[in-house]
C-alpha cells in the first residue's frame, strides 16, 4: 500500500482540501476578471463611441466560441459523472474531449484576433480594442491553462487514479464558462 499525501486525504471545514484550493483560486480570479469587467462597463457607458468600435466584433464567432465552450463544460460534467462511478477510462475520454474544446475555442479565437489585427483593429488602436484583447486575452490563457490541466488529469484518471481531481478541474473549467457567458455579450452584443 503507497502512502498518499496527506493533501489528498485531509479536509477542512468538511470539505476535500483539492475543492477548497480551486474554490480560493476562483475566488482570486473573480477579482481579476471583477475589476477587469467593471472597468470595462464604466468606460463602456461613459464612451458612446466604443459602440462604434464594438460593431467591429463578429457576433457569430462569439456565439460559436459560446456553444463550443457550453458543450465541454456538458463533457466535463459527465467526465465528474463517471469519476464518481470509479470509471477512470471514461473520464478520461470525455476530459479529451472537453480539452478539444478548449483547443477549439483557442483556434477559433486565433482566427477572429489574426482578422481583426489585420483589418487594424489591435490593441493600441484605442482603449475598447485595449479593454477587447486585454479581457478576451486573460481568459483564452485560463483557457489554455485548464486544457494543459486537464490532459494531467485525464492521464492519471485514464489508470483509475486520483479520480477526485476530475471534479476539481470540472469546477475550474466551469468557471472559465461562466467568464465568457459574461465576457460575450459585453464585447460582443452590446452595441
């Protein structure tokens, strides 16, 4: 019998110290993305023009990162699923699957900034573009980081292993969902 961290075995406040970690992480990045997306709706009322700039964005893009991001939260949901039935090989797969969608989202996201950078719309063209790359660029890194999070996970999940960190990503992943359900309709609708 291997000896586990005790890390992996305590609680605190009846709750698993992995889940009480990814809980103070968000509660972290809220006040990034808080202060980002507050700043952002100040600016945004007090600049009428930033309508103008905001007509530049591609909605149907935004709408499509949209599902892609709503449907591997689905997947990561279900990875959670069958972690808590002891199915290591299927969390795994539907952890591939929900990192495909991050990657999806990553190579959508490239192909909207490449088109609007070269129709000159960049970061130092004024402050909305600023405020668009800025916000857009933070969480397609939270994007990133949760898809290399995952393959971590999916590998030892994959062998049956430390499947309590299959909800502790899921909880991650599902809070990059919710930043974007905020960050698209303020770039991408409000016009």
């Amino acid at each position: 019998m291997s000896a586990r961290p005790i890390a992996t075995t305590r609680s605190a406040s009846g709750m698993p110290t992995a889940r009480l970690a990814v809980w103070w992480v968000i509660a972290s990045e809220i006040v990034i993305f808080g202060g980002l997306l507050g700043s952002y709706i100040m600016h945004r009322l007090a600049h009428g023009i930033w309508a103008d700039y905001a007509a530049n964005t591609n909605p149907w893009i935004g709408l499509f990162n949209t599902f892609v991001l709503l449907t591997s939260s689905l997947s990561a949901v279900l990875a959670h699923q069958a972690a808590e039935r002891g199915d290591g090989q299927r969390a795994a797969k539907l952890l591939y699957a929900t990192t495909g969608g991050g990657l999806l989202f990553i190579c959508v996201k490239a192909f909207e900034w490449s088109y609007e950078i070269s129709h000159g719309m960049t970061i130092s063209s004024n402050t909305f573009w600023s405020f668009y790359y800025t916000a857009a660029g933070i969480h397609a890194a939270h994007v990133i980081a949760g898809c290399i999070i995952m393959l971590f996970v999916a590998a030892t999940a994959k062998k049956n292993l430390e499947l309590h960190r299959v909800e502790v990503i899921g909880i991650y992943w599902h809070f990059v969902d919710v930043v974007w359900i905020f960050l698209f309709p303020l770039l991408y609708i409000a016009k």
